[in-house]
C-alpha cells in the first residue's frame, strides 16, 4: 500500500536549503533595539528633563538671604568731563544760533528791466523742458462745463469685525462707499450722515 521512495542526495540538499532558507532571512530581519542603538552615534542633545505642575496647587518657595556683611561693597568712580570725547549722534542735524546772520541786500546795486523791454529773445524753461516766452501774452480760452455731482447710493449697514475687542463697527467699499477712505462727514436737518 505504502510505497517508500527514496531522493537522490542532490534533491535532498535542495529540499532542506528551501525549507532553511527563509528562516534564516527571518532570523536576519528581526533585530534587537539594542544593537540599533549600538551603530547610531551619541545623541548632539540630552533628553530634556520634565517636572509635572500641578495646576491650582499652590508651589512652596523657600527665600536665600544674603547678609549685606558679605556682599562686596560697590566702587565709585569720579568721572573727569574735561577728558571726556563728545560725538554727535545726529551728524545731519545742525542746531540754528541764536543770533542769524542777516545779508542786506543794496537795491541801487540791482539791475531792474520792465516788462516789455529788454531782450526778446529771452526764454524761460519749466520744470518740463517747454520754452516760456517772456514779455509775451499766451492766449487762454476758457471752457465751461457742468458741474455733475454722482448720484448718491444708500450704503448696507455696518459690520463688525471677526477679530474684534469691541463692539466696533465699520464701513468699507463692499459696503456700497466709493473708497475705503472718509474725507467729509456732514449731518443734515434731518439727521442723515453723509460720507464722502
């Protein structure tokens, strides 16, 4: 019934090498902390030392007094201000004296040339680089236009803000103004604020 057979011895090492060698690569893989903590090098930094606090408990202070006796005593010195060096602080500011300097000004030395005559040639240039001719009139038309004032919008109210101590509130662009800055409050009769 049974039949026994028999393997070759090459089939035979085959067999127990795949049967040892998965417990060898288990046996490989599972190493101890400690030798982990061998091959890593010192830690730059001690653990850090905690205290527990008990919260609400009172914690006792014991005082060190120190007798005056064997304190040294403080030395003074006197300061000679004659050999002391002063540095301005504020080399660009200048204090003004007391007493100005006045520059008269004789006005026979002047040479004065009414308008119209002189050089006709003579021009002036402006902050821009243009020519201005002297001595001549620049015409100048006017032109009158309306004066349209913006119709006014009804603002939504104000808000307050999320972060904020107190019950302050505030009016911006999304609010319906025109800009997020206020440069004219007035009140009328009927006690409307109007902002601008």
């Amino acid at each position: 019934m049974f039949r026994q057979t028999t393997l070759s011895p090459s089939a035979r090492i085959s067999g127990m090498l795949m049967l040892l060698l998965p417990l060898f690569l288990l046996a490989a893989c599972s190493g101890t902390s400690g030798d982990k903590d061998a091959s890593l090098p010192p830690p730059l930094y001690l653990q850090p030392k905690t205290v527990e606090l008990k919260a609400g408990v009172p914690i006792p202070a014991t005082p060190k007094i120190i007798h005056p006796d064997s304190v040294a005593k403080p030395q003074s010195f006197a300061v000679d201000h004659a050999a002391l060096t002063r540095i301005n602080a504020h080399p660009n500011r200048h204090p003004l004296p007391n007493e100005r300097t006045t520059i008269p000004i004789d006005r026979s030395q002047l040479k004065t040339i009414p308008l119209g005559e002189g050089n006709p040639d003579f021009v002036l240039l402006s902050s821009t680089g243009d020519t201005i001719p002297t001595g001549v009139p620049v015409p100048a038309t006017g032109k009158v236009v309306k004066a349209i004032h913006s119709k006014p919008t009804k603002a939504l109210p104000p808000t307050t803000k999320d972060a904020a101590i107190a019950h302050l509130q505030y009016l911006n662009v999304e609010h319906g103004m025109a800009s997020s800055f206020v440069r004219a409050v007035l009140e009328d009769q009927s006690g409307n604020i109007w902002l601008g």
